[in-house]
C-alpha cells in the first residue's frame, strides 16, 4: 500500500467517523422525541458525489445510544463498501439522493404518520399554515400536499414508488404503516424539515 493510499484510506475513515458523530447527535435527538424508539429509523449524510458514498447508520442499533462508530460507509446503490451493516433501507436513502440532490436523509417511525397514512392514502393536503414557510416557500399562502406511498420490503419497489409520488416543495413522503422520509441539503435542515413535517402530520392528526 502506498503512501497516498494510506492518505487516502485515513481521511475517509476520519470523514466517516464525524459523519457518525454528526448521526449519533441527531438521533439521540429524535429518539428523546420518541420517533425513532427501541431500533427503528434511520439516518445517512452524503460524504461524495462521484463516486455517490453515503454514511448511514448501522442496522440493529438502539438510535438512542448511537456512538460514531455506529455507522456504515455505503456506495450509491446502498450498498456496504467497507465493514459493518447498514440499514436495510439504506438502498432508499441512496435513491432519494440520486433524485433530489439531497445532502442528508432523514426516516423516523412517528405515530402521526402512520394515523394519516392509513387515514389519508391519496396524501395529504396543508394550506395557509405559517408552519409550511419551515419547507422552504416564502409565504404561508401556499397548498402542498404530502404524499403517502404503499410500503414494500422491496427497496427498489419503494424506490420506484417514492419517485413517482415526488411532489414540488414537498421534501418528504410518508410511507403507509411505517413512518417519514424527509431529506434536506444537510443533517441541519433535513432535521429541521423533519421536525415540521411532524408537526404538520400531528395537526393533521388532531383536526380528525
């Protein structure tokens, strides 16, 4: 091995780990908020475009107590390049990342999404809340509509669904029975688009 693959190797590894500790960080915060309980959901953040690799968080792991060592360096299928387990859903953050552009992909199991999932399967529709300003439109006079796709164990189906569901100034989808996608340019905005989303979803929820 030559010295500048050994140059290379390492600062992957060292990008690796802070892209773990950046993970680990926010899901400590939406596991304290109940989203992500026991070992559910998960979490990547793009470290290269070309060749696409992703850091994603390892499978089986309590989202609550995630060090940096917990993730997994993937390529731009979701694949493993190098040791450990991603997250079996890793194959859909890859996705979501070839088609938005995304920086960094959030999923978490919240119960407002499954109640509207079930209740609203064509999607569900929000206007003229100040809340939607949080998804990037300049005024709260403004209709989206968050789509809701049929879940699969198939990524490459849910995939396929997901794209076909992909709606403007809609930066998330709410897969049925299961929980939220929402990706941003980074781990910062990925978050604080995720956090709106839920909000909207839990006052939907509340209007019945």
């Amino acid at each position: 091995m030559t010295a500048e693959t050994t140059d290379e190797t390492t600062a992957s590894a060292v990008e690796l780990e802070e892209a773990g500790a950046v993970l680990a960080a926010e899901a400590a915060r939406f596991a304290s908020f109940g989203w992500m309980r026991g070992t559910s959901g998960n979490l990547s953040l793009v470290l290269a475009r070309d060749p696409l690799r992703l850091a994603v968080t390892a499978s089986g792991r309590d989202k609550g107590e995630l060090t940096p060592s917990d993730v997994v360096l993937t390529d731009g299928e979701g694949a493993a390049v190098g040791p450990g387990r991603p997250s079996a859903e890793a194959a859909l953050h890859a996705r979501v990342v070839r088609l938005t552009g995304a920086g960094a992909v959030v999923h978490v199991h919240t119960v407002a999404s499954v109640v509207m999932g079930q209740r609203s399967p064509a999607g569900i529709a929000f206007e003229n809340l100040e809340m939607l300003k949080g998804l990037g439109h300049p005024t709260h006079e403004v209709s989206v509509t968050l789509p809701v796709i049929e879940n699969s164990q198939d990524m490459a189906v849910l995939g396929d669904r997901l794209e076909a569901a992909l709606r403007p100034g809609m930066p998330a989808v709410v897969v049925a029975g299961h929980g939220i996608y929402v990706w941003g340019a980074d781990p910062r905005e990925a978050r604080h688009r995720a956090e709106v989303v839920e909000w909207l979803l839990e006052l939907a929820a509340a209007r019945g």
